[in-house]
C-alpha cells in the first residue's frame, strides 16, 4: 500500500477499537495464555518497557520496522522485536519511553515521528516486563543507524506483506525455556517473528484490516 494512501486512514484507526486478548492469544504460545489476563502477572510487580510500531515510506510504499536484536547474555538475545526498552526516571511518560529508545536503538529522532495510539499491553513472563506498545507514523523516507551493540539490523517489513495471512506460520523454537517448542510466528523474509512480538502485531494487524477493509476491501493491498 502506498504510504500516501496509508496515512488517509489514520484518524478511523485512532478510533477503531482494540482487539486486546483476543487478538494476542491467536499468536501466543500456548505456555503464554494463561498470562493473558492481568490478574495473572499483577503480584508479579513486573518492570515496565515501551516499544514503537513505527510505520513510515520506503520508496512511496508504507512499511513497519522491526530490530534484530545482537547476541547478548539474556532471555531476548538475537530475536527480533520493535525498537524499545524500560522505562528510565527521565522518561515524562511511557510513549516518550517508546520514542527515546527508538532513537537510541536505530536513529530515528522523536521529531520525525507521531504517535497514534497506545495499543494493549503485553506481559512477558521470562523477563517479568509488562510492556506497552506504541503506534507511530513518520513520512520521511528514513534513514536507519542501528546502535551496533544491540541492534544487529532493521528489518523493513512491506504493509501488504504483513497484513497478508500467508505471513503466519506454525515454527518449533528452541528457547530459553523449552526446546521444540511448537509456535504462531509471522515470517518476515528468513526471519521468524514470535512470542511477544508476534501477539502484538497480531493485534496492530487485526485493527489495521478492519480499518482498510471496510473501506476498501482486500483490492487495496
């Protein structure tokens, strides 16, 4: 979809309603369903993190940004997520949480970006961070400068792409917690998309179809 028709969407999907659980546990692990609801995590006095589901141009058509994460000691070495990171003291809320590490992670200032809306927050259980999500637009074509010692590369990931369901797939991953542990993940190229990340576009994917498709149908894409 081309970025200039992308943006006309904008103000319904500020309005469209929000999937929350139901549209997380179509990509969860089955491990993470019972982490859904926050009575199950709220004595758990989880850390708080912000990400930003950043949508921009790239040559005139609309992509999302994802982050392959560098090999680290931790339970997210190498797997890919969205540029983010926990809360700091200097942070004024949790979306400028979202946009300073966004900055620090792959370059791209705050005032290059415009955040829409808060999406759902998602609990992640092996590192005990809720996490809220963010969703941005910027219309410059961007030019990424990963932060080499935590970001391996961004992955740009074309919106029809994402939004087509043959993305989503069944992967066995080894983690931290498991091995042969069968998942939902979407592909992005090579690259497999799970746990957290996944359950977060799935439900940034749900609100974006529902937008675009009762205007336009699938032709649109």
């Amino acid at each position: 979809m081309l970025f200039q028709d992308f943006i006309k969407y904008i103000p319904k999907i500020e309005k469209e309603k929000l999937m929350a659980t139901d549209a997380h546990a179509k990509m969860a692990p089955l491990e993470r369903i019972s982490f859904l609801k926050e009575e199950s995590y709220s004595n758990k006095n989880p850390r708080k993190a912000a990400v930003l589901m950043l949508f921009y141009p790239k040559n005139g058509v609309t992509h999302l940004a994802l982050i392959v994460r560098n090999s680290y000691p931790g339970v997210h070495s190498s797997q890919i997520g969205f540029p983010g990171g926990k809360v700091e003291l200097e942070d004024e809320n949790l979306a400028a949480t979202a946009l300073r590490e966004t900055h620090e992670e792959i370059g791209v200032s705050a005032d290059k970006v415009e955040i829409i809306k808060p999406f759902s927050t998602i609990y992640i259980p092996p590192s005990n961070f809720l996490v809220y999500p963010f969703m941005g637009t910027s219309e410059f074509e961007l030019n990424f400068i990963p932060d080499l010692e935590e970001v391996k590369r961004v992955l740009e990931f074309p919106l029809s792409l994402f939004l087509d369901d043959n993305s989503i797939t069944n992967v066995k991953m080894t983690t931290s917690y498991a091995n042969d542990l069968e998942v939902p993940a979407f592909m992005v190229g090579k690259y497999v998309v799970w746990g957290a990340t996944a359950m977060m576009m799935s439900e940034l994917k749900e609100v974006i179809k529902n937008v675009v498709y009762q205007n336009e149908g699938s032709k649109i894409l």
